[in-house]
C-alpha cells in the first residue's frame, strides 16, 4: 500500500479523499492555489503545496507544478479526484513516466475512453449498443446529412474531445444541420482543440442512466448498481439517486454491459460507464468517465462501500476485495449538488458565506469543504456542497431530502437549495416520471 499520496484537488472531493487517506494510515499531501490557502483540505491534510495562483491553469491544470510537489514530497501516488486533470491522459502518462502511481486508469485506456469516436467503437466492438448515428468522425457536409437523413431528426452534432454534457449542438432539421456542421467543428475546435465532431440520433424523452464499475490490474471487474442522473440542467447534473426506478431486466442488462465494456478494454480502478435509456426501454452507451464521479456517495451509501479506499487498493496492485456476489443494495440514497449559483438563471455567485448550517440527522451526508465565515473563490466550479440522504425507501428518502434542503441554511451567496425544493415536491419527480429534459422544460 502506498506511504504517502498527492491530492491533486481542491474542494469537497480532496477533503473526501484525505478522509479516507487519514483512515487507512497514508500520508496525505494536498496541493492548493493562492486562493485556496484558507480551505479546510489545506487545514486538514498532513501537508500543503501552493502550486500557483488562483488561476486553474496555472495552479491545478499546472502539471509540471503538480509533480514537482508530488516530487518534493515523496509521494508515491497522486489521485486527481475528479474535473481538473483527472482524465488528462497525456498527465497520468507523465506519472507513468516518473514512476508515480496515477490512482486510476492507465493512460492509454483514459485516451481510448476520452476520444468519443473511439469510445463508440469500443463499445461496438465489446457488444455493447450504441446510439444509431455516424459511429465515428464526420468529415464532410455530404456525409453528415446522409447519416442524419438515415436515422432521422433531431440529431446531436457532438464533439469528439467533448464529454460532461459540454460539446454538443442540437438540430432539428435538414436546412439547419447544413449551417450548423461547420459551426460545429469550429466550436469543438475551439473548446477542446480538436474539430472531429461525429453525429448521433437524438433520442427524445430519454433518461440518463450510469453504471458504477471497479476492476483491478488482474482482470477482475464488478460493478456496484447504477444511478439515476435525468434531472439536468444544460446538460449538467443536478440531483442524482440510486438506484433508479427500472426493471430488473433493464437493471441486468445495463450493469453487464459496462462490466462488458470495462473488461473488453482493459480497464482498471473506478469508472462509471453512461447510457441513455429511451421510453421503450432500450439502453446505449453514450460514454465512459474515467475517474470517480461527484455522485458516487449514493453508491456508498446503499452499498455500504467506501469507493476511495477501493480505488487505492486496486491502484497498489491488490486484487479487488470484493467479488460480485458480496455487493449487495440496501435502501434508497438521493444527492442534491448545492451550487453557489443563482437558482433561476444559474449565475455563479461567488461570496462570503456569513451564515451556514448544516442540516444533519439520521440517514444525512454532507460533503463540503466550506464553513462559516469562508469565502467561495470565483475561479473554480460553483458547487460547494453535496447533501445526500439515505432511508429505506424512495419515498422516505425524498422526504427525507426534503427536510434536509428545509434544514441547510446559507447566507452571502445564492445557492440552488429552492431548485432541489422544487424539484423534490413535484409530482413527476415523485413519480419518476422524468428525463433529460424535464427540468428545463418544467421550470
């Protein structure tokens, strides 16, 4: 097992990572910006390296700065958390390179997953389904409208670099995907400095739907349920839960296909492989993400699992511990992001939080890095919080969340508390009568 590892990340999810780094006796070392020096991982970790300004790309996106810490300190691993470089292949090759341990996977299966094209033909090739569409890149306009006029409108005009929800562009019809394909490889051009976008069948009034996957460097893959993930905002998540309100047909089919995908590729440590469900019921892969996700606490918590510590454990070569038949599912856990942003237009607001309590009691988790009295930086993502709740059933797991959202109180910034309010108490959501786009078509 590793004696001392890097958090390259800030926020919630280093605090989360140090927690478990504290629990299993490493050592952990945690970078920071100079706008991050009151943060509680600085606070908290056993040690602490400013790796630049405020700015991410020359602090957290700094990878020469990054490993000069990882170096300095003697650490023996780096986890990257999630966002920031955390599926930057060309960085994990660095720590390869340099002989450090990159807690996730290796770098050529990141670049495999990380290229959408590519990523499409492994799930072809590993006999997982996909979205009818050009299933890879698009070079021409003639091109384009064929594919489009074979599996009919709308379509999704996506970018190969893209991921997240980012990269995409809607279109409804002939005349307008003629304008909007140039445009489009400009834009992914632009975003991720790569044009090859590629084009897929829009599937409407479909749900989002994830597979969480562990797999060791031995061969062995389990996946740990999946999660429901439609309620979205421009393509951003909001409120997940698991697990989701299918049939356990559905349920079979799609966790064997990402244990199917994971294993066909080679994959080792954390993943979460991405579906779309259409209303009849059919599932296809749309992408695979590399790295620990921001809902993985409600896998946690109806599993009972700690995902950090499995994902050191499998990156210091150990087998995994679990076999499929230990996980089990208990229960019922929802996860509402608590963005310091306006709740109507979404609007960061970045501020002194004067006030803040914490709701708690039984069956509530919190994941935040902020107290009271801190500043939250305009720099960095507008989420300072995660509040999970866990109860037997759906039901009283939603009132549960309910009372939680009525106990969290945050004053100097506006926060999306009154969204996960909305969302809680309407009658699609208690229904589970929802999809992509339901929200945005709600509100």
């Amino acid at each position: 097992m590793f004696k001392r590892v890097l958090v390259a990340n800030r926020g919630e999810i280093a605090l989360r990572i140090i927690r478990t780094l504290k629990e299993m006796g490493i050592e952990s070392v945690v970078v920071y910006s100079e706008a991050d020096v009151d943060s509680l991982p600085v606070k908290l970790a056993d040690r602490a390296i400013c790796v630049g300004p405020p700015d991410p790309q020359a602090s957290y996106l700094n990878m020469q700065n990054i490993l000069s810490a990882a170096e300095i300190a003697g650490c023996d691993a780096i986890h990257p958390g999630y966002g920031f470089l955390a599926e930057n292949a060309n960085f994990a090759e660095l720590c390869e390179d340099l002989g450090i341990k990159f807690i996730g996977p290796s770098s050529r299966v990141i670049r495999l997953m990380g290229d959408k094209t590519a990523a499409i033909k492994a799930a072809v090739d590993a006999g997982v389904p996909t979205i009818p569409g050009s299933g890879g890149p698009v070079e021409s306009l003639e091109e384009v409208l064929s594919v489009a006029d074979e599996v009919g409108y709308p379509v999704l005009l996506k970018a190969a670099a893209g991921g997240g929800g980012r990269g995409m562009r809607l279109v409804t019809s002939r005349e307008e995907l003629s304008k909007s394909f140039e445009a489009a490889r400009r834009e992914a051009e632009a975003g991720f400095g790569d044009p090859t976008v590629y084009i897929e069948k829009c599937i409407v009034g479909a749900r989002h739907i994830e597979v969480q996957v562990l797999a060791d460097e031995h061969g062995n893959v389990v996946h740990l349920g999946e999660r429901e993930c439609s309620v979205q905002r421009r393509h951003q998540k909001l409120l997940e839960e698991a697990p989701a309100v299918i049939d356990e047909d559905l349920r079979r089919r799609i966790c064997e296909d990402a244990k199917k995908l994971a294993k066909s590729v080679g994959y080792a440590n954390a993943g979460t492989v991405e579906f779309l469900v259409d209303r009849e019921g059919n599932h296809y892969f749309i992408e695979m993400n590399t790295r620990i996700q921001v809902e993985h606490p409600v896998t946690e918590m109806v599993t009972g699992l700690d995902i950090v510590r499995l994902q050191l454990e499998v990156a210091s070569g150990e087998k995994l511990s679990i076999r499929q038949e230990d996980v089990s599912f208990k229960g019922w856990a929802i996860e509402m992001r608590v963005n310091a942003e306006d709740p109507k237009t979404f609007a960061p607001s970045p501020g002194t939080l004067r006030r803040l309590i914490l709701p708690g009691g039984p069956g509530v988790r919190v994941d935040t890095a902020v107290y009271q009295g801190y500043t939250i930086p305009p720099y960095y993502d507008s989420m300072i919080a995660k509040l999970v709740v866990y109860a037997d059933t759906r039901e009283m797991a939603i009132e549960r969340a309910k009372r939680a959202v009525e106990e969290f109180v945050v004053e100097g910034v506006k926060t999306t508390l009154p969204l996960h309010s909305f969302v809680l108490r309407h009658k699609d959501f208690v229904s589970a009568d929802i999809s992509v786009g339901w929200l945005e078509s709600t509100m």
